[in-house]
C-alpha cells in the first residue's frame, strides 16, 4: 500500500512537470505483431547494443598505431618479434586485459550476428513485400544501414595489423584505386595512401567506432521512429486489414518479450565468446607485406566479393587514355549495380504492380512468384559467389586443383540462379493452387473470410489487441 502510494505521488509529482501521462499512455499501447519473423529486426537492434557495449570496451585498450615495437608480453610465441603498437594492444586485450579475449570474442560473433540479422530481416521485408507504400523510406534508410553494417565490418577486422587483416586492407586499397578518376582520392581519404602507411591504422579506428557507429545510430533512430509513426504491417488473416493491426500491447505482453529477445541474443552471443574461438590473430603473426598466409578470407558477409573477384576472368578494359582494371568489374561495378537494384526496387515495382494507397497487409512469397523467384535466384547467386571466395579449401576439401573448381564454380555461377529461380516460381504456383483448392474446399464462411477480409474491418474490433490506424499511428 505504502509503495502504491509512493510511486502514485511520484508519477503526479513527474506528470505535473513534464506533462508526459498521455504520451506514455498511448506508448504502453502500441500494438506489435506477434509472428516471429518481425523479431529479426530486434535481433538485429540487440546485437549492435552489443557490439557499442563491447566495442567501448575494447576502445580502452586498443591503440591505432603502426609505429613499430617489441613485443614481450604473455604469448611467448611471439615474444622478441618486431610487431606494431596497434598488434601488440590486440594480443595485450587477448592475454593480459581482464576478461579482454572474452570481451573481444562477444565482439566479433556480435558483428556477424548483426549482419546475419540484417540480411534475414531485409529478407523477410523483401519477400513479404513490406517496402510498399509508406515504407519505402525505411527501405532506403535499411539499406543505408547495411551498407554501413558491411562497411564497418571491414574497418573492424582491417584494423587489428595482424597478417590476415593487413592482407584484406591491400586487396580493399586496390579495389578503392580501381574505381575510375576518383580511387586514388577516396583511398587518400580513408586510408592516407599507399598502404600500410602511418596514417591507415588511425584513420580506420576513427571511421570504426566514431563516424560510422555515428550514422548507424542516428539512421537506426530514424528507422525505429518511422516504424513507430506508420505502425507495423501485419501477416494476412482475420481482422487483419489495411486499417487495423493485431498482436500484442507494448506493455505489458511486448515488453516481456523483447526483453526475453535481448537476454536470449545476450546469452548466445556471450556462450559464442566464451566457447567458440575466432579471429585468433596470435596464430597468424603480425602483418608483414611481403608475407602473406594460406586460406585467407574475409568475414563471410564480405566473402561473396571475394568469391566475385576470383571467378571474374582477368579483363581489363581501355577507354582512350585510361586503364579500367579487372578488379573494378567484380569488386565496384557488380556491388553497385546490385545495391542500385535494390535501393530502386519499391520504386520500380511500383510501375508494375497495380497497388495504390498505403499496404498494411503484408503478402505471402508464394503469392507472388515473380519477386520470390527473383529473391531465390539472387540467393543463389550470392551463395555461389561466397563458396567462390572459398575456393582453395573447396579444392582441398574434394581433391582437385583450384584451377578446376573455379572453371567449375564460373560455370555454376551462371547456370544456378536461373534455375533455382524457374524452381521457385513452380513452386510458388503450385502452392497457390494447392492454398485456393483448401480454400473452396472449406465451409462456405471460411472462404469468405479467407477471400474478403477487409469486411472483417465492420465488426466490432477486440479491445486488447487490435488498434486501428490513424495518422501519425497513435
Ligand atoms: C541496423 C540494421 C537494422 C535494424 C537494427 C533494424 C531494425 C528494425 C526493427 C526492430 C523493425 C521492427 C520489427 C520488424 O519489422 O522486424 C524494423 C522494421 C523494418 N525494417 Fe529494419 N532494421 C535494420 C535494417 C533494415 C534493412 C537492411 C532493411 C531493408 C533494406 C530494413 C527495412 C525495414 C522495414 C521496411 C521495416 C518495416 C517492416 C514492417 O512493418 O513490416 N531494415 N527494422
């Protein structure tokens, strides 16, 4: 009784203030669909909370310097090696910092569980056609983030100056050089240089955990503030309409979920840390540019690039005084034009598709063909193009040579993703025909639901977990 009353004076003495009951109200309110799918996002979201918390952690001990120093730490290994500042603080976080390789680990999974999200969150919005009308600027806004997701990836791990790393930032410098008129620009911009130059290591660690963790998260306030404005879409079923949406209230159902998400995406990123090695750099020695190691690869979220600029024939292409290298092709243009075809894509859709007016309902992949099959190809595509960049332990995985895989995998590149593409689409149809056969086959007040379900709209909603939208979603 006495803390009921505490904290009832309490919320009027705030309330009188701030003048925030109704704001929090309405908020506890907000309805969120339940299907798991629309948790990806959220993985998503807890997986960079991670990576902030684990990362300002790391900032601590990190030093971004390549002048060079003795190493006489705890790995003996190494002990009497010329090694650089920014080396010898990673093997430092690794061996003598309280719970530092842990941290670092937890670090690392948490990055390719970020990109794993994002990708299968922007999956799920791609084949459910969420990116229609009002949401095709969040669509622009995630892919933004993606990129920059990607981005800052390759800043992570191109930073540590161990031997694998210092190889990824020579191949990421040639392929900033390639771009025509302004490579060498851009590579002076975020690299200083030729690399490895004094200014590299800085510049990285300035763009890694300022200028990029920056943007991701004012582009992910933006994101989050307009799915809140225009409310979530929901899955087709009864009493689920362009104007209505049906799940759960924010308090107290949604956020116990959520907070669930979050302990359980803590759990598994910190059980990954603690237990499954990664990006052990102490086993591949300081980076030396004459050296380079076997079976190098990048994180698999780059890797597809890789795979590109191994299969990709060695052409280079002259326009008058200008050289356009091989490397462009794969590594600059075919990225390029994939992101251009998906930042274009709600819009260009728009030209065929007859929707007008905003789409709260969501559609089912199978009941557009066309854009899964298209979906499954590209799958494909980029799938190929990652075991591509895994070329040389594919040849020592079957025993063959490299020279034969690759043939091989230029081959499969090209015929896979069309034909998982016509796969998908026959699929696609028969599911559709199989989903309108139950359909007749049902009571006749089934399939009137099933095939009007805006009427549903005219019956008296559920108070508890439908909401009605109205602009500005409140
Ligand atoms: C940093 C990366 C990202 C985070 C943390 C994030 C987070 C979220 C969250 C929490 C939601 C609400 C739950 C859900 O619908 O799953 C959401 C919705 C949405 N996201 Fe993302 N997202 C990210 C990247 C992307 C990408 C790459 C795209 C697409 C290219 C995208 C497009 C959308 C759209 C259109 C919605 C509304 C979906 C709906 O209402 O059905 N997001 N995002």
């Amino acid at each position: 009784m006495i803390t009921e009353k505490i904290a009832r004076q309490a919320s009027e003495a705030i309330d009188s203030r701030l003048r925030a009951a109704k704001f929090i109200r309405t908020a506890l309110n907000h309805v969120f669909p339940d299907h798991w799918s629309f948790m990806l996002g959220e993985i998503a979201l807890y997986s960079f909370m991670i990576l902030v918390v684990t990362g300002t952690y790391l900032a601590l001990f990190f030093h971004a310097s390549s002048a060079k120093v003795i190493y006489n730490g705890s790995y003996h290994a190494l002990d009497g090696q010329k090694v650089s500042v920014a080396y010898r603080s990673v093997l430092n976080i690794c061996f003598d910092v309280p719970a530092g390789l842990l941290v670092r680990q937890m670090h690392h999974w948490a990055a390719l569980i970020f990109l794993w999200a994002i990708l299968a969150h922007m999956a799920r919005i791609f084949l459910t056609a969420a990116y229609r009308k009002p949401r095709e600027m969040n669509w622009l806004i995630g892919l933004t983030l993606l990129v920059l997701a990607l981005v800052n990836g390759f800043f992570g791990y191109s930073m540590l100056d161990d031997l694998l790393s210092g190889t990824g930032l020579r191949i990421g410098y040639a392929i900033l050089i390639s771009i025509p008129l302004v490579g060498p620009w851009l590579a002076f911009l975020f690299m200083g240089g030729t690399v490895p130059n004094p200014a590299t290591l800085p510049r990285m660690f300035a763009l890694h955990i300022f200028l990029v963790p920056g943007l991701i998260t004012a582009l992910l306030g933006l994101h989050l503030f307009m799915i809140w404005r225009q409310l979530h879409t929901n899955y087709p079923g009864p009493k689920r309409t362009n104007r209505t949406i049906v799940g759960s209230r924010l308090w107290p159902a949604y956020t116990g979920k959520s907070i669930g998400l979050l302990l359980l995406v803590f759990g598994v990123i910190a059980g990954l840390g603690a237990f499954f090695q990664i990006d052990p750099v102490w086993t591949y020695g300081p980076y030396d540019p004459a050296s380079t190691m076997a079976g190098a690869q990048p994180d698999w979220y780059l890797g597809w690039v890789e795979g590109a600029l191994r299969l990709f024939p060695g052409v280079n292409l002259r326009l008058g005084h200008w050289l356009i290298p091989e490397i462009f092709f794969p590594a600059v243009l075919m990225p390029s034009l994939l992101f251009l075809f998906l930042y274009s894509w709600p819009f260009t859709e728009k030209l065929f598709s007859k929707d007008t007016g905003d789409q709260n309902v969501l559609r089912l992949p199978y009941e557009q063909p066309f854009l899964t099959a298209g979906g499954a190809g590209l799958f494909i595509f980029l799938l190929v193009l990652l075991v591509s960049g895994g070329d040389d332990f594919l040849a020592l995985a079957v025993g063959g040579s490299v020279v034969e895989i690759r043939t091989i995998l230029r081959i499969v590149v090209l015929i896979a993703p069309p034909c998982a593409a016509v796969l998908t689409y026959f699929i696609c149809v028969r599911v559709m025909r199989r989903k309108a056969l139950r359909t007749r086959m049902t009571s006749p007040e089934a399939s009137a639901e099933a095939a009007a379900p805006d009427e549903m709209a005219l019956e008296p909603r559920p108070p508890v977990d439908v909401h009605e939208l109205t602009p500005g979603g409140e």
